[in-house]
C-alpha cells in the first residue's frame, strides 16, 4: 500500500514539474511574440511613411509605443512620428509628439535632435513678424537651448544661424511698434523702442535707423544733448550711412545759425577795428 502511494505521489510530482515548465515556456514565447509584432508595426509605419501617408504612419509609430514603452524602438516610434509630422507641415502634432518624448524619455541620447526639431517646428510657422510673435518668441528659446546645452553638435551650428534671423525678426517688430508711435506723435514709447533695438538688437541692419530716429525725436522735444550723443554714436559707426547723412542735417540747422551769428559778430570786430586808423 506504501509503494502504491509513493508511485501516486511521484506520477503527481511530474506532471506538476511539466506543467510548471510549460507555463515558463508559453510566458517566453508571448513575450518573443510581443517584440516581433512591435518590430513588424514599426517596420508597417515606416513602408507607409516612405510612401507619403504620414498619418497613417504615425498612428502606427504610436501603436509601437503603446505594444512595447519601455524598448528602444518606442522612443524611435515617437521621434519618427513626429519628423513624419513635421515634414508635412502639421507642426501641432509634431509638437505634440515632441512634448510626450520629453516627458516620457528623459536623458535620451538623441535629445538634442528632438529641442532642434521642436525649435524648427516653432520657426516654421512665422509667416508675419507682426502677428507670429509668440512663435518667434518660442523658437528663439528652444534654438537657445540648443545651442547651449549642445555646442558641439550639428544642431547648435544650424541653430546659431537661425537665431540670427530670429533676431533680425524681433528687430523689425520693435521698429513696427516704434514707427507705430511715431506716427502718433507718442514720443516717448516711439523712443524707448527704439533704445531697444539699440541696446538689445546693435547687430541687426534695423540698428543704423534706430540711431537716426533717436536724434530726430530728441531734437524735436528740445533734448538736443541726447540728441547728439546719438549723432555721436550714429557717426562713429556708420560714417558712410545715409542714416549719418539724415541725422547730420538735422543737426546741421543749429550749426549754420551759429556759423552766421559767429560770422557777423566776426565782421562787426573788423570794421571797428579798421575805423581806428582812419
């Protein structure tokens, strides 16, 4: 009767033993089928990018995401997804797919490339200076990110120039906005735009106008000091420029009175001095 039970309990030990392996086999084989249907999704998504449907792409760069987060290709899922995005001008859902990669790939080795890409998606939506400004405002932010946290890299050299336009860009606004005053005899604001621009923007073409600009409005609310310091400036700088030329006849107007006075009194000095030998 013992022997009957031991033979019981060992037939039971080795059934349960191969069920245990079997389960430990069919776990195995889920996940292997897992990755290979994440890598047949991404591989679906990136035939139906290289054929021009972009969207259908990305739903499927997303569904990559969704199968496998934390593989390697999830994160390429969301950069390719938003690259697709952005090539076909929806900036909104590249800018979309670029805020969930931040969040949910930190320290990622191609970080860099994502700020550059959410930079350009910024960039290239200012049409009007006068009405993107917050686009402008946005794209000079993540350019200067780049260019400081990646100096090295292809990114920042790309970037360097980008921002230079950008700030050409911010020049013209606040020649806009100073003009606008002008215009409206608000001497005061027309003014400190145009300090701006002078003090914050010296490297821009707008810079030579704004300079002319400050002597014309300092001389006509009477500031003739400021008015020629700026002159000063204005002809130490840009000698040649027809700015200099506009802003010395300005001046100019107060010089040939005194040059006249200073001629008559002159002339006045000689004939008495001449009567004293007659």
């Amino acid at each position: 009767m013992q022997i009957k039970f031991k033979f019981f309990y060992l037939i039971l030990f080795i059934i349960l033993l191969s069920c245990s392996k079997k389960d430990e086999k069919v776990t195995i084989l889920k996940e292997k089928n897992l990755e290979t249907q994440m890598i047949e999704v991404y591989n679906q998504a990136m035939q139906e990018y290289e054929k021009g449907d972009v969207i259908y792409a990305a739903k499927k760069f997303s569904e990559v995401e969704l199968l496998y987060p934390q593989s390697i290709w999830a994160s390429r899922a969301v950069l390719m997804s938003a690259y697709g995005h952005f090539s076909q001008s929806y900036y909104g859902y590249a800018i979309n797919d670029l805020e969930r990669f931040f969040v949910k790939y930190k320290n990622h080795p191609q970080t860099d490339y994502a700020y550059y890409l959410l930079a350009l998606c910024h960039y290239n939506q200012i049409v009007d200076e006068k009405k993107d400004f917050n686009e402008i405002l946005k794209s000079k932010k993540y350019f200067e990110f780049v260019i400081n946290n990646y100096p090295e890299t292809d990114y920042a050299l790309d970037s360097k120039f980008k921002l230079e336009l950008i700030i050409e860009l911010i020049a013209s606004k606040e020649m806009y906005l100073a003009r606008y005053y002008t215009d409206r005899e608000k001497w005061i604001p027309a003014i400190n735009r145009f300090k701006n621009v002078v003090n914050k923007y010296e490297t821009t073409i707008y810079v030579e106008e704004a300079l002319h600009r400050l002597v014309e409005l300092h001389y006509k609310i009477g500031l003739l000091d400021e008015a020629q310091k700026y002159a000063s400036m204005l002809g130490y700088n840009y000698n040649s420029s027809q700015w200099y030329e506009a802003s010395y006849k300005i001046l100019n107007k107060n010089y040939e009175s005194a040059k006249i006075k200073d001629k008559n009194k002159n002339d006045t000095l000689t004939k008495k001095f001449k009567k004293l030998f007659k």
